[in-house]
C-alpha cells in the first residue's frame, strides 16, 4: 500500500510539482520532530517505519520532485530493508 500516493492525487496535472513537495515537506518535518522527541520504543520505531517509507516514496519520486526531501535525521536506517512493490514480489499476481 503507498500511503503517500494520495498527495499526487490532491493535486491535478496542471498543479505546480512545488505544491506536491511542500506536502512532503510537511511530512518529513512531521516525522523528524518526532524522532528527535523521547518516545517509548514502539511508538518511535514506528516512526523510524515512516521515515523508511518516506525516504523511498521521495527516492520513487525523485525525477518529478527534482529535490531531495529524504529525512536528514539519523534513524538507523541500515536496520530496515528496502520497501518494495507487491507486484515486483509477487508478479504471478498480474496473471
């Protein structure tokens, strides 16, 4: 599931792609103030789920965006794997 597809869908064709990276600006400062607070682990290793996801939907997006909104905050990012698509894990799906 992609979560954040839905800020592409907010936005029409002739939208400006600013406004699309102002929505993910939004989001990544969202999820950096909160990996910087005290939290119980389960709630910021959730966090630390959403800074992963975020960084590879901006990585997907990046040729559109032509900006870097990855997070800049250090959230142990080497202990997760790589996001991936249902479709590129299971291809018999389409058949």
């Amino acid at each position: 599931m992609n979560y954040l597809v839905y800020v592409y869908e907010m936005y029409d064709a002739e939208t400006e792609v600013a406004s699309i990276a102002d929505q993910l600006e939004m989001h990544k400062l969202e999820i950096e103030k909160n990996l910087e607070q005290e939290l119980p682990d389960s709630v910021h290793r959730k966090y630390q789920w959403a800074a992963r996801y975020h960084d590879y939907f901006c990585d997907e997006s990046r040729d559109l965006l032509n900006c870097d909104l990855s997070i800049s905050v250090d959230y142990e990012k080497e202990r997760f794997t790589t996001p991936r698509r249902l479709l590129d894990v299971f291809p018999s799906w389409l058949s």
